[in-house]
C-alpha cells in the first residue's frame, strides 16, 4: 500500500501548492487541472495489487483532497470502514471528509475510533482542532486541546504538521483563554519547530496564523511579511488578504499621526505633558510615551 500512499501524498502536495506554482490562475483553472490530475492518481490505484479495504481507503483519500466535501469519498470510506474496523487511518480519513461538511461531532467520534484502534499523532491533532470547534467551548476544553495536540508532538516531535498544530491550539487559548503574551510565545515556538517541514510551509494558513501571532506581540513588519506570504500560496485568501489591508492601513494612519504630531498644537501638546506630570506619571514615563511628539 506504500505506493499508493505515495501517489496520493504527491497529489495532495501538488494540490496544496498549486497558485503557487500557476500564478495568476484562477479557482476555475485549478478545478479543471485537479479533475485531470485525480482521474490519473485514481486509475494508478486501481492497478495495484491490494486489499479491497486497502483500495477503498486509498481512492477515498484520492477523492478527499482539498477543503471541499466530496460525497463519494465518504461513501467510500464507510465502506472501508465496514470492511476493515480496526485499521485507524479509514477512520481518521473518514473524519476529515464529514468535518468538512460541517459534521463535527461525527468527526470527533470518528477521531476517538481511530484512538481506540491505536494512539497515533494524526488522530490526536484533528481531535485536538475538533475539540476546539465544537460550540460553547470552555477553558478546560481549550486547556485538553493543547494536551492532546502535546501528546502529538510526542509521538514524534520531528513531525512539523504536529508541531504547527500545538501552535494553533496555543493561539486558540490565547483568545479565548486570556491574552497573555507568553502564551503567544509558546506559539511563536512551535510555529518556529513546524517551519522545517516543507508541507507546512507550503499551507498558507500557516503564514496566516503566524502572521497573526506576531500583530499580537506588536511586531508589525514579520506581520506583513507572514500575511503577504499566505496571499501568494493562496491570493484567493480573502480573509488574509482583508487582514492585510488592514494592518496596511492601520500602519499608514499611524505614521501619519506621528508625522503630523497627532494633529495637536504644540500649546496643546505641552499642557496635556504639564497636566500629566501633575498626576506624578515621572518623567521617565512621559518621555517614553511622548517623545515622538514633541521631537
């Protein structure tokens, strides 16, 4: 089945870089090359010598690339599944696929099947972002989905999709946990572990997600450098690209607010710095906030 599996990696890495490598193509062109381009992965699977389990996993994982949903993978996945119970990889595939039409509490059972077979690094990272997505999430929740995305890591912490993962999870217990800022260091560090492996790099919402995590830490350029790296996998990525506007924005009014002195008179300015040092801010904290003014 290790040629199957390779047919099929190939496929979904040409997938995953494909504006990448066309660029200025369209959503359209790349339906059309992909549908060529999985006729071909399929017809290759079909000619190797397997278990009919075997084929059906493979045909279904062939059909199950991408983010969209695809009805006929999952009809052939529960039929591998109902072939083969015990083999975890079906049930982890079978939850990819159904998660993606919005079925997460089936995605979830199917991942916890998977661990139940065996403890294994694929079905530990999609529970852990499962978890995560579930409705009225908790802290005690969030706090598990990092565990697990852990427990991941350690199975093999040269995988740098697991490591990207834990990332994640640290990103999401930043927001929803309180934002403390060595929290997204933690996050910063994982992403930093994921970044040597060539498949991660290749995902634009990698760069997107890092992207985010240095805005937070208020380091603007490695921002803008991440989110301009999403858009050029993906420039269909209309939430970075809007992200990155924004920033673009945000920077540009504020460097014009600095260059214009905050539209302040200098009168102005120098009674707001007397009235503050009334209030016994020190003069160390007034110079460290209103030096750009006043220079």
């Amino acid at each position: 089945m290790d040629e199957g599996l390779e047919y099929i990696k190939a496929l979904a890495h040409k997938e995953a870089v494909y504006f990448k490598n066309h660029i200025g193509a369209t959503e359209d062109e790349k339906k059309l090359w992909y549908s060529s381009e999985l006729s071909e992965t399929t017809e290759l699977v079909k000619k190797l010598q397997l278990d009919a389990h075997q084929q059906k996993y493979l045909l279904g994982c062939a059909l199950n690339i991408g983010n969209s949903y695809n009805c006929k993978a999952e009809e052939i996945l529960i039929d591998a599944a109902k072939t083969n119970p015990t083999m975890f990889e079906i049930w982890n595939e079978l939850g990819d696929c159904i998660w993606k039409k919005g079925d997460k509490k089936g995605a979830q059972n199917c991942f916890e099947r998977a661990l139940n077979q065996q403890r294994n690094k694929v079905s530990l990272r999609n529970l852990s972002i499962v978890m995560r997505q579930q409705e009225s999430v908790t802290n005690s929740q969030i706090e598990e989905s990092v565990k697990i995305s852990k427990e991941a890591v350690s199975l093999d912490v040269t995988d740098g999709t697991s490591w990207y993962i834990l990332g994640n999870a640290y990103l999401a217990q930043f927001f929803l946990c309180g934002q403390l800022s060595n929290i997204l260091k933690c996050s910063l560090n994982a992403y930093g572990k994921a970044s040597a492996d060539e498949k991660v790099l290749s995902d634009p919402d990698y760069h997107y997600n890092k992207g985010i995590v240095f805005k937070y830490l208020d380091d603007y350029t490695n921002a803008l450098a991440y989110f301009t790296d999403a858009v050029t996998i993906h420039p269909h990525f209309n939430e970075c690209i809007q992200e990155l506007n924004d920033l673009k924005d945000q920077i540009m009014k504020t460097n014009n607010l600095i260059h214009n002195k905050g539209k302040l008179k200098s009168k102005n300015i120098a009674l707001m710095l007397r009235k503050l040092k009334e209030k016994s801010m020190g003069q160390k904290l007034l110079k460290c906030q209103w030096q750009t003014l006043v220079n």
